[in-house]
C-alpha cells in the first residue's frame, strides 16, 4: 500500500485506537482462532527456519512476532506504511531483534534479492496495487510467501459486501487463479498451494465453536476446501530460483 494512500490513515486509527489492530488486539474468541490458523497455515510452509525474511506490509507486527518465535528465522524487517503500526510493533517487540520500519512496499531502500523470503501476509487485498507489491517481493527475495483471504469463497464476497469493518478498510479478495497469474507475470512460480482456515472474524463465539469443529473437514475436502476455505496460502519461486515440483 502506497504511503500517500489515503487508505493508510485507517489502519493508523485502528492502531491508535485499539493499541493493535481490531482481530488481533482483542480476546473474541473467532478472532483468535483466525489468526492462529493463519500463523499455523503460515508456518505450514516451512521456509523461514534460518533465513533471513523482509515482512511486507507488516501492520501492528502481531504476525511478524509470531513468526520470530515461532518460524526461526535467522533475521526479519517488517515494513508498513502506518507509523502508528509501526509504533504498536515496536513495542510489543520487546527484547527480540526484529526491525520495523515505515515504509512503501512498493519502492523499498534495498539492494535486488536482499533476503531470502519475502511474506506478502494479507496485504494484497488492502493493496491499490497488488501485482506491483509481488513485483518487488520477487526483487527482494526468490521466494515468497503469500496469504490472502480466499476469493474463491462466495461467502467472503458476500462478507465484503455487508460487513462495515470490511467496506471501511476497501476488503477485497481474489482467486488463487488470479493470484497464481500475478506471480507469473513477474516471473514466478508457485510450488506450494493449501486453503486452510474457516472460523469467521467477528463471528459469535458459538458459531466460532461450531466452525471450528468442522474445519479440519472442510480444509480435507477436495474442491470444498477451494471453495470453502478462509484462505489461501501460496509459496512462489522465481523461475530458476528453485528446483520444487508444484504442490497443489
């Protein structure tokens, strides 16, 4: 997301106003079970362990933490274009030697393949412009790591629609074909593709439960997962960058 987005104020609001972001500064039971499937799905992938990871578009570093914790990566920055974001991270950072800058994602200060991971974590539908943040992900890194709400989920299109937290903060959601296709336009290739998670954010905690319950089934399901799913986790290389079979 661009700094001069006017779109960022929002996001400095939400940090300002809730020393977080809403789903993640918060003990609602659906909210926490989202994002601990999404870190989960996240970590599913298995390439950040010793490497060094550029977190693109960051937000209040809930993420980023996790991942330092949990990942083991060897080192991160995480860029994000609200300074109040950006302030919240730091704090919450504590002793850990994790970076975090405010930043353009699109036009980053560093040298081409400066890291070995780039994570594109739920950024893109926030993004005026999604393909160019790929862009530069793969100008940073071989590799990157994207999460996205699933857009292939009528449901979320619907959410999108009715919900004001989403019409407020411009939601949208996109395909994993259309995700695939933007890796590809900037030269990459997806190795690695699972659509994980279904708990709704905001959702009341018995239905929260009631998801929960049925989530491993609907995740284990051919095309009902594809369509199902929260989200969608993909892993690209740069064409040459890597020599991983696809994993569909």
């Amino acid at each position: 997301m661009p700094a001069e987005n006017p779109d960022v104020e929002i996001f400095n609001r939400d940090a300002n106003r809730n020393e977080g972001y809403l789903y993640t500064a918060t003990t609602r039971l659906s909210c926490r079970l989202a994002t601990q499937r999404t870190m989960d799905a996240i970590l599913e992938t298995k390439r950040f362990a010793a490497k060094s990871v550029i977190d693109l578009g960051c937000g209040d570093g809930f993420f980023t933490i996790q991942l330092w914790d949990k990942g083991q990566p060897r080192s991160i920055i995480g860029i994000d274009p609200a300074p109040n974001a950006i302030d919240v991270a730091e704090r919450n950072k504590r002793e850990r030697p994790i970076q975090f800058q405010v930043g353009d994602a699109h036009t980053l200060p560093f040298a081409d393949n400066s890291f070995d991971v780039a994570l594109l974590q739920s950024v893109l539908h926030h993004d005026t412009n999604p393909p160019d943040l790929i862009r530069e992900a793969f100008r940073l890194a071989p590799e990157i790591v994207i999460h996205e709400p699933n857009g292939n989920n009528f449901g979320l299109k619907i959410i999108e629609k009715t919900s004001p937290y989403h019409r407020e903060h411009a939601e949208k959601s996109y395909t994993s074909r259309q995700l695939r296709r933007w890796v590809e336009l900037h030269g990459g290739r997806v190795v690695h593709q699972r659509f994980r998670g279904f708990v709704a954010m905001f959702s009341p905690d018995w239905l929260a439960r009631g998801m929960k319950a049925i989530e491993p089934l609907i995740e284990g399901l051919p095309l009902v997962n594809t369509l199902g799913c929260a989200v969608v986790v993909l892993v690209a290389v740069r064409t040459g960058a890597g020599d991983m079979a696809p994993n569909k």
